[in-house]
C-alpha cells in the first residue's frame, strides 16, 4: 500500500507542476482515495475529475504521459469510417464476454498491426485492461490513452451491449391454451418454469435494472394471466415489460426460487430476503420483498414483488458529493464533528436518508473509535463499522440494547421506531456518544414534535439532539436538451416563493427530452432543510411545556439562516439544476 500511495503522490506532481491541480487539492484527493472500500476504491484521476470538478481529459493526458501511454486522440482519421468498419471487424473476431468487460471500462481494441493489438482505454492506468487484453489471444498488445468524448462515440457505432437472457426469452414462444384455471397447481407451476424459461426473464430483468440504474424494480401481478414488470428511474415507475400468457404465480416463483431467507410455497404473509449476483464484474445485492395482494379473482393468491437494487458503486463516501447547500453543509458538518449528540435525518422512503448518513459516518470513521450501526436490513457494507446482524437470535430491540455494553463511541440507529428506541439513542447522546438516526417525518420542526409525542421530555430533545435534516430527491435536468424558458408565467414561479425581483434575475429552464435523458430529466440530486439546535432552538424547546410549537421553531430557525424544503428547491431553480414543476411536485408550502 505504501509504494502505491507513493506512486500516486509521484504522477500527482506531475499535475501539480503542470498547474493542473495545487498541492491541497492532490493531498486531500489521496487521502479521500484511501477511505474509500477498497473493493470500490476510484483511482486518482476519476477523483480529481468527480470530487473536484476537473477538466478529464486534462488530467488523464497528463496521467497518461506520466505512464508513458501513447495518446491516439490526436490522430486524424481517428473516428473516420473507415476506422469504426474496421473496429467492427476486430470485434467480430473477440470473445464477446472480453469485449463487454472492455467496453464497460471504456476501452475499444483499436487496431491491429503485425499480430499486436493496439488497445484504446479512457483510462489506461485502469490495470484490469492488461488482464482482460492477456486473454484476447494476440501476441503482443499496447494500451494507449483515449479521449473519454471519442471512446464513447466509437462505441455507439461499433457495440451493443447484450443481455443475453432477454436474447434468449425472444425465442420463447408460449401457449395460452392451457394456462386458464383459477386454483394454484405446484407440479403445473413447476412445468410452467421450465417450459417458459421464464428464468431468462428474471435474469435479464436484473442485468438491465442495473445496467439502466434502476433504483426498485415492481412486479405487479395483472388481469389473466399477465404480469407488469416496472422500473424505477430517476424516482418514477416506468412500464418496462409486460408479460402474457404466464401465470404471475410462476414468475414470482422464480424470484423466489433466486431468494434467499424467503419460503416458495408461503403466499399468505409477507416476507424479505435478497439476491446476489456478479454483474458486468461487480457483485450486487439485491434485496427483496414479497407482499401478498389482492387481485379480481379472488380465489387466486397473487403477491406483489418489489426489488431493491443495492449498488456498491453508488456509495457516496465523501461529503462533498452529497451536494449540500453552503448553509445546510456548513451545519451538518458542526453537527457530525461533535463528540456527542444526535444526528437525524428525516424523509420519506427513498429521499435518500441512507445515502447521507454513510457519507457522514465515512466522513468520522477513523481506526481510534468503535462504530457500531444497528439497521434492518443492512443496505451496504461500512468499511471500519461493525455491523450488527439482525436475525430470529438477536432481534432489532435486542441489538439496540445490548449496544450499550459493547464500548461504542458513533452509533448508527437505522430508524428510531418508537419510545424504547428514542431513549436508548437519547441515552447515547447523553453519555458522550455521537449517533445517527432516521425519522419519518414531513419536515425538520416536526421531528421534534414526533419525539415529543413518542413520549420524549422536551428538555432531553434539547440536550441531546444536534441536529435534524429533512431532506427529498427531485430530478435534475438534462444538461444536453435543457432549454430557458421564454416569457415565463410569473404567477408560476411566485407559486414557489420567488419575489419579482428574483424573477427578473433568473433564468429559468424547462424539461424537452433527448436520446440522452428520460423525459427531459437525467439523474437525481437532494434539496435539504438542515435544522442546527443551537442555545435558541434549544431554549425554545426546552421551554415548551405539554406542547411543541413547530412554527416558532421553524421561524428562529429560518432567522438563522436555514432554508425550508421548498426555499431548497427554489435555489436549485436558481443554479439551473431543476425546473418549478418538479419543485411543486416535491415540497409543501412554506
């Protein structure tokens, strides 16, 4: 490890003499790079280009040169078409499992020149290239450096990612003839599985949620025999497939058959469980839930699947890409610094709580203190974090317990449930230990009202929180087809706050959609309200007596300066990142 952090400060020189990055920059990017998993650990480069925002082909040219790759950039006839035909006839010749690793990591087999291979990488430094090059059959083989801009457009001519199990449920053809009776019959779902290969479908359902970024993908049984199959992007369903002339029985057989912890042949209560697979190289966990439901016939017994994509890849580890606003990150950073206290955050399903509290756990870990989380389920693996495994052994409530013998110093409660969970994170807080936990509430002023009413005294929420961000996720614009709106509404924008002076300072943008994006929008960034309890919030709560009032506390909060939910939004608007639509469809009024 020594000799690699050293050959990264040696060719991280070389972009500090160039002027490409100063000495703070290389220093902090080196030491964010050894935080991060090792099993998802970024090289120098793509942390310079993602946390700090540089020019990419600026920093891998320079890269390259300390490496001594040959850049082909530059060549004339580089995206010609003569070139692409002949890429396509080297492609033809590979392995196809090579060529899709390759394509994955950005790298195209460019040329041939006496039996050596002329590779083209986007990041050449990226050493599973050599390996994957070794096993192409060529004697000799070159990796050279490529602009990222070329790499892409050459394999939007010359490659097609394929799912090979949707490839193989085309050729499936099924018969409707026999697949009409109501009552369930094991021996005839079994033969429905093997005849329909409905494996294929699951299989490729996976690959290409990950592979698309789907968040949650929906299996909905419909009328007849059909079942709806939707994904989750950006935070919306979308239809992706429907499937006719099966019964929805045997398919959610088959997802059953692929899950661990969950029982085949049991339809009349929920249950949870997960899936792994190695996809595209990296290995995924999945997990799932199965929920009985009810359809129009009512005789049948019809359960609706709902998986959970968990993407280690996805993990942010640094709080700087969580892209909190410069009040909102200012106060959460206070908070998670302190030696003790209670960090929480709050939100509906699926606004991100999870994400933000591993950011700031990476962001207080360090090898002198003993973290321990206490979540059901375990959503991903913390590097310097023992993880308690909940089970039929050691429940939840057990696990909240026995925590407090076990010498913790930052604890992570996935939820706080109820009273007995809020007093042992208060207990926590109180004892000199620093924690982090999650609520479901609408707003940050009303976390503490939900407290209160769980049956907490006002003046040990006081003293023992703080903070409380509420926080959502809203779709963020296609930089490629975003369009300024001309001669906007301005009943429309005042319906979100904006002052007319405001108005007439902001341009605003709406959603057109492209090949590029979904609908106009393309990714998800979080708009916050970050409530810091400092000696007036403490005071007005501590002094509330039988009742909390919510209004007070978020007025002094706002004379501190946080910013509502939908004051968030409206600065979102500001910087171009999200339309006036999106930020109704989000927040409340103020």
């Amino acid at each position: 490890m020594a000799v690699q952090l050293n050959l990264k400060r040696r060719s991280g020189d070389l972009l500090v003499e160039r002027g490409i990055v100063t000495r703070e920059q290389l220093e902090k990017a080196v030491s964010t790079q050894m935080a991060e998993p090792e099993a998802i650990r970024r090289r120098l480069g793509a942390v310079l280009v993602d946390d700090f925002g540089l020019d990419r082909h600026t920093v891998m040219k320079a890269i390259s040169d300390f490496y001594a790759f040959r850049d082909i950039s530059t060549i004339p006839d580089v995206q010609s078409e003569e070139r692409i035909a002949n890429i396509k006839k080297i492609l033809e010749t590979l392995p196809n499992e090579i060529v899709d690793e390759l394509a994955h990591r950005k790298t195209i087999p460019f040329r041939v020149e006496r039996n050596n291979l002329i590779i083209a990488a986007a990041d050449p430094t990226d050493p599973t290239i050599i390996t994957l090059a070794s096993k192409l059959g060529f004697k000799n083989f070159e990796t050279t450096y490529c602009r990222l801009e070329i790499v892409e457009n050459i394999l939007s001519k010359v490659y097609e990612q394929k799912n090979e199990f949707l490839d193989l449920l085309e050729e499936i053809e099924l018969d409707e003839g026999d697949m009409q009776q109501a009552e369930i019959n094991e021996a005839e779902i079994d033969a429905e599985i093997n005849q329909s290969m409905l494996n294929s479908l699951i299989e490729g359902m996976l690959i290409e949620g990950v592979r698309l970024g789907v968040s949650d993908i929906h299996i909905i049984p419909g009328v007849g025999n059909t079942t709806d199959i939707h994904f989750r992007i950006d935070g919306k369903l979308q239809l992706w497939h429907t499937q006719s002339g099966v019964k929805p029985e045997a398919l959610t057989a088959v997802v059953k058959d692929k899950t661990r912890n969950v029982d085949r042949f049991e339809r009349d209560s929920s249950q949870d469980g997960f899936i792994q697979r190695k996809i595209d190289g990296h290995n995924l966990r999945f997990r799932v839930s199965i929920m009985p439901i009810v359809g129009q016939e009512f005789e049948r017994k019809f359960e609706s699947v709902v998986i959970r994509i968990l993407d280690d890849r996805k993990v942010i580890t640094d709080l700087n890409k969580l892209g909190l606003q410069k009040q909102a990150f200012g106060d959460f950073n206070r908070a998670i610094r302190k030696p003790s206290g209670i960090v929480i955050i709050t939100g509906p399903t699926g606004s991100g709580k999870s994400t933000t509290l591993v950011a700031a756990l990476y962001s207080v870990i360090d090898p002198s203190v003993n973290v321990l989380t206490v979540e059901e389920p375990v959503e991903y693996l913390i590097r310097g974090a023992r993880q308690l495994k909940i089970s039929d052994n050691m429940t939840f409530d057990m696990a909240i317990r026995g925590i407090l013998r076990h010498d913790p110093d930052i604890v992570l409660v996935g939820e706080i449930r109820d009273l007995k969970t809020a007093e042992i994170a208060i207990k926590l807080a109180n004892t000199g230990h620093l924690t982090f936990s999650t609520l479901h509430t609408n707003d940050a002023p009303s976390a503490v009202a939900r407290l209160f009413k769980m049956g907490v005294e006002p003046f040990l929420i006081a003293s023992a929180v703080n903070l409380v961000m509420a926080q959502r996720l809203i779709r963020r614009l296609c930089e490629n087809c975003k369009r300024p709106i001309d001669d906007i509404n301005p009943d429309l924008p005042r319906s979100v706050g904006f002052t007319d002076d405001e108005i007439a300072k902001t341009t605003f943008y709406g959603a057109v959609g492209c090949a590029k994006c979904n609908k106009g929008y393309k990714g998800r960034v979080a708009i916050h309200e970050a409530l810091f309890f400092d000696k007036n919030i403490k005071s007005i709560i501590f002094s509330s007596g039988d009742d909390i009032d919510e209004d007070q506390i978020r007025d002094q909060a706002i004379k501190n300066g946080m910013l509502t939910m939908r004051a968030s939004g409206r600065e979102r608007i500001k910087d171009g990142v999200t339309t006036i639509e999106e930020i109704i469809a989000i927040t409340i009024e103020d």
